[in-house]
DNA sequence: AAGTCGTGGGG
DNA sequence: TCCCCAAGACT
C-alpha cells in the first residue's frame, strides 16, 4: 500500500470533483438531500445496482411518501413494493426503523454516522453515506465501489471479506476526503467505480483519475481488491404441488424467519421430509408420499398427478433449489392446519411472492399449455 | 468469525 | 452451466 502526500490528496479532490460536477449521475433520490430518500434509495442500493433499483424507489416513494406512511404500512404491502429486489428483510427492517424514529427520535433523524448506526437495518456504511449525504458530515462510506477504488489507487492488499478490513479503508479515505464536500466526494467515488473503476473491465485509460491509480500504473488493476471467494451453493431437492382448491389457488406462507420470510408460494416439500426410500424417486412414488404429506402435516386430501415438464432450477447465494412439479388438486375444506389459505386470481396478485414462484407458475403453464 | 440472506447481469 | 459481481446488515 502506498501513501499519497497532502499536495496529492489535494489534487485528487479537485479531480474527483470536477469531474462528478460535470459526469456525475442525475438519478432520482440526487433531487435534494431528504434523509428519508436517501435512506431508502441506500437500503434499496445494497447488494443491488441501480438500473435494477430506479423503478423500485420511483413506485416506493409514490406508495410511501413519508417515514410515517412507511411505519404505517401493512407488511404485505411492503414486501409487495420489494417484491423481485431481493434481501427481504431490507424492507422489513425499514418499517422497525421507521417505528424506532418515531417512537424514539420524535420523528427527527439523528444526523451523525454514529447516532444512525443505532438504528435498525443502517450499518457503517449507510449511515455513513446518509450522514455525509444529507447532514454533510465528512464521514467515509466504505462500500463495494470504495474497497475497490481505494485498494486499487493505494495498492491496499488487505482481504476486504475479513471483517477489520473495512476500519481500516476508512481510516485511509478518512485522510483524503475533503471535509466541505463528504457527500459528492462519496458519491463520486460510487460513480467512479460503477463507470471508469468496474471490478471486470474497468476502463482506466479514460479515467478521469488514472495518473493516481498506483495498481493500473504497475499493470495490476485486476489484483484489486483481494477478497476471499465464496462457497458453491448447497443443493436442495423440492417438490411443488401446484394446487387448486375448487376454482382458487392454495398458497401457503413461509415462515416469519429465515430464508423469504413471510412470502408466498404454492405448497413447496423439501424431498427429504418426505419418506421416500432412496434419492431417485419414480413419479408415482413421490405421488403418493406427497399425498401422505398432505394428509399428515395439513389434514388435506390431495389428488395429485406429475407435470411432464422439466425440474425448475433457482440457485440462492448460498443454496440451489432443483424443484420437481406435480398439479394437484383439493376439495373445499377446512384450512386450519395448513399455513396458508385459498385465493382467487385477484387476490392472488396480490400476495408477495419470490422469484423462484415466478419460475414455478411459468413451468406450470408451460405444461398447461401443452 | 463465519453463515445467512435474493436477484439480475456478464463472461 | 457455472462463476463472479453488484451502494451490506445481522446473527
């Protein structure tokens, strides 16, 4: 790691800025500095890009145009407005953070990084980011785009998966930032590193600050940042039962923890909690346990049949899904053990539901259509 | 400290 | 198909 002197660091500011006043992005939640927009505009931005996120914030804003609104929202509309972003307890969290801000700050956001990180949901970096961006307190916010600028300008070598890495970036851009711009100076960082400092095919020869890029002078951009790489997804074997109740749709809902807490689907079995005695299982066996399991865990008498259509495939960050489907098919009765309920085509566009439902549904009317 | 928690895009 | 990556936080 190198060490860039206070006539560097100055130079470096002002090409920063100029260029971020001329080429930085015009996107929604820039309009002003309203902490409920940039907060939510964060939330939204993590693990996430922003042509994905645009859409998203527009319609949010629109259904939830205050932390009031917000606090004051039924979760299913909620997760509806989340629906497709991912990291669902994002949204879910906000609403806890909005009830805290009005239970506990009188509504008024607390405007240091270290006052916002006691909010639930807000880490070092967005709270570093809202109280740079609205409250202009010159705080660094380490996120993916500064790990890989800043390892890439100064040749920093540390692991940036290990947790302590992330100090000691901030202690490094704490140095350089300009104290009466902490807002642009992080945005223009982003800007950087989602444009000219790209992790696969950065375009550092037209980068407005290539001449301070140490790692892109010595041929070694791609080296940074060093980060530990991730295991391969689990792989975890379902069954679908795509089920109607009379003229409606069963649909159950996932529990309030874990993995799309609180999200819908049709009846989804994880293969091993059926008793089926060994992996690769005939159609009319997995038949026929599936009806057991409906008798035994839902008091439910299924008819059922295999959908000739192949497996659908959803891979999590940390678990693959491989989703066999069957059709089936219950009489109106009483749904007391079952954790979910019938609906009509209306209602059920309505329920929030995963990705991997999406999947489900298409497969489904693919056979159909047949 | 290491796992958990989604989805879309690109190579 | 698979892997990696993208404005992280929580447990």
């Amino acid at each position: 790691m190198i060490e860039w002197s206070p006539t560097t660091i100055k130079a470096f500011q002002t090409t920063l800025l100029t260029w971020y006043d001329t080429a930085g992005r015009d996107l929604p939640w820039r309009r002003d500095q309203e902490p409920y927009h940039v907060w939510v505009s964060e939330i939204m931005l993590q693990q996430t890009q922003v042509q994905t996120v645009i859409p998203y914030y527009e319609r949010f804003m629109a259904w939830f145009p205050t932390v009031t609104a917000l606090a004051e929202a039924p979760e299913e509309r909620l997760l509806k407005a989340w629906e497709g972003l991912g990291y669902y307890s994002r949204v879910r969290n906000m609403q806890r953070c909005a009830r805290q801000l009005l239970a506990d700050y009188e509504g008024q956001w607390p405007q240091t990084a270290a006052a916002l990180t006691e909010l639930i949901g807000i880490g070092p970096y967005t709270a570093g980011a809202i109280a740079s961006i609205a409250f202009n307190e010159p705080v660094p916010a380490v996120d993916g785009n500064a790990y890989r600028v800043f390892s890439r300008l100064l040749e920093i070598d540390a692991d940036i998966t290990k947790p302590g890495t992330r100090q000691l970036f901030e202690r490094v851009i704490s140095r350089i930032m300009p104290h009466d711009r902490p807002g642009d100076f992080n945005q223009a960082i982003m800007d950087l590193g989602a444009s000219y400092m790209t992790a696969r095919q950065p375009d550092t020869e037209h980068s407005p600050v290539k001449v301070f890029n140490q790692a892109y002078l010595d041929g070694k951009e791609l080296d940074y940042p060093v980060r530990t790489k991730k295991p391969r997804p689990q792989p975890i074997d379902y069954v679908a039962v795509v089920t109607k109740m009379g003229p409606d749709w069963l649909m159950t809902q996932r529990g309030s923890q874990g993995m799309l807490a609180n999200l819908w689907t049709v009846p989804l079995i994880k293969l091993a909690d059926l008793d089926l005695p060994t992996e690769t299982v005939p159609s009319a066996e997995l038949v026929t346990a599936v009806i057991a399991y409906f008798k035994r865990e839902y008091q439910l008498t299924l008819t059922a049949e295999p959908l000739a259509v192949r497996p659908v495939t959803h891979t999590f960050t940390h678990q693959k899904w491989t989703i066999q489907l069957l059709s089936g098919q219950v009489a109106p009765a009483d749904l007391a053990f079952f954790a979910g309920k019938s609906v009509n085509e209306e209602a059920l566009s309505q329920l929030p539901m995963p990705k991997v439902q999406t999947k489900i549904w298409d497969r489904y009317h693919s056979a159909e259509a047949k």
